[in-house]
C-alpha cells in the first residue's frame, strides 16, 4: 500500500477510570508535556467505572493548551447525532480548534439496551452510522441557510436550525474492522481507527486499505485524503526499534497516525519524546 502522504500524529490513548479522575487528567497533560499531538480517550458510557467520557473530554480540553482531543470511538448509539454535531462544534470552538470525532457504530448491545439504547443487528448498525454522518455534517453545514431536514430510518431530524459550525474541519474517524464500515469510511468518513492487536495480521491492514480506497474511488473521493489512524500497545525493546516499525508502517501501510494504548506516564514520555521524532526523521528521509 502506498504512503498516503499525511503529516504524522502521535497521541495516547488513556483509561477514563473514574477512581482515578485526577491521574486520568494527569496523564492527558503528561501527553501534551510529551509532545504528543493527540489524547484519546473509550466511550463507554454503560460502564460505571469509567467517568463520562464526553464531560472528560470537555474537562481536559480546559487544562490543556495545544494537544488535541478524540474520544477512541464515541458511543454513538447513546449519543443521539443531532445533540452530538452541536457538542463537537461547541468543543471544538471553545478549545480553538482541537477536537477530533472518533466515532463507532456500538457494539454491547446489551449495556447499550441497558442504559436505555436501541438495540441494532449489526447491519442495522452500519445503516444507522451513515445517516449519523450526514446529520452531523449537515448540522456543521452552516453555509447552507434552509433548515436542515433528514428522513432517515434510523435518525430524523424535522426542521432544525443548523449550527454552530465547528472551528476547524473536524475529522470523522471510525473504528472499523469489518468490509462494510470499511466501505463506508471510503465513502463518508476522514479516517480509520482500528486496534492493531484486533489485526489478525499486516496483511490485514492492506487489505482493509483496499477496500477503503476502492469504496473512496466509487464515490468519487480521492483516497490518499483519508487519514489512517492506528491504537497500538506499548513495545518492549529500545525506542529506534519501535520508531522503524512504526515507520514502516507508515511508508509500506499508509498509516500516519499512531496512538499508544496505556496508562503509564514512563511510556507517554518515551513516546513523545523520543519515539515520535524518530518516525518522523525516519519517514521524512524516505519522503
């Protein structure tokens, strides 16, 4: 697969335990102090031992100053589209910029009927995800002056004024494994954000690319503008080790944005501070 081209992000991905609100924080300002361009956090609001993920986003984008922000992947069955585009607009703004949407189509249905969700087969959804993304988009398209109207299966939306329009393009990442969310990242969405130890194997990773990349071409989207996104864990061994694996990845696999998974501060720092300019010194020589 080839190199997509996009500038590099590096960023953590951090357990939003709620025993724990202030490490939690703590570890999102470590990120920043790292160097790291990216804090993500898992949305699973089902889960008790874990603080709202969307009001921790919120609290971190006001304690820190440059890094940007993503959940990693925002719940999207409990988190209605409409009211969803407006918060992301909202951080977006009162964070100048620095919010990213990870989004996914849910998965425990179970905890998800629980807190009161709707449970979907997974076909359904898919569906439901892509008419989210086009009430979000349609909620940020403020150039657009008649109100906004959507009559989906899943989502509807009757006359809402659109607004406010977010303070950069927010990318729409999905965490996706399967052909057709992989289809409707090609078609719809800015990103890709698997786990790399939910890959079976590299090969994997280039096929999924192919499927994204010839869905992009059916709909008349330019590939290469897809940014590819990758959780990956901790590695043992020295930082250049790491740093040429990650650049391979980049240069053979097309991925430029890399996110490591943990909450231990001894690897934030190591990634920030040494890791990440190794890929990049790495991937611009080759560039």
């Amino acid at each position: 697969m080839p190199d997509y081209g996009h500038d590099l992000l590096f960023g953590s991905f951090i357990t939003p335990a709620n025993a724990t609100p202030k490490a939690v924080v703590g570890l999102a300002q470590e990120s920043e102090a790292a160097g790291l361009d990216l804090v993500t956090f898992q949305d699973h609001p089902y889960q008790s031992a874990f603080l709202d993920t969307w009001t921790l986003l919120s609290y971190v984008a006001a304690q820190t100053e440059r890094v940007r922000l993503s959940g990693n992947v925002i719940n999207l069955p409990l988190r209605p589209p409409a009211v969803l585009a407006r918060a992301a607009a909202s951080l977006d703004l009162l964070s100048g910029g620095r919010f990213e949407l990870g989004l996914g189509a849910g998965g425990f249905w179970d905890a998800i009927e629980a807190m009161g969700g709707r449970r979907l087969t997974p076909g359904q959804a898919v569906d439901a995800l892509s008419e989210a993304i086009d009430v979000i988009r349609g909620v940020w398209d403020t150039s657009d002056k008649s109100l906004f109207r959507v009559e989906g299966t899943y989502y509807q939306v009757d006359g809402a004024k659109r607004g406010p329009a977010p303070a950069h393009d927010i990318g729409i990442w999905l965490g996706a494994y399967k052909p057709r969310m992989l289809r409707l990242i090609g078609a719809k969405a800015d990103g890709w954000l698997p786990s790399l130890p939910y890959m079976k194997s590299l090969d994997q990773l280039a096929e999924a690319n192919a499927i994204i990349d010839e869905a992009a071409a059916d709909a008349g989207r330019d590939p290469a503008a897809i940014r590819r996104l990758l959780n990956i864990s901790a590695q043992t061994g020295p930082p250049e080790r790491w740093a040429e694996q990650l650049a391979a990845l980049t240069l053979e696999y097309g991925f430029s944005g890399y996110v490591v998974m943990g909450d231990d501060p001894v690897t934030i720092r190591t990634f920030g501070e040494e890791v990440a300019p190794a890929v990049r010194a790495l991937v611009a020589a080759e560039r």
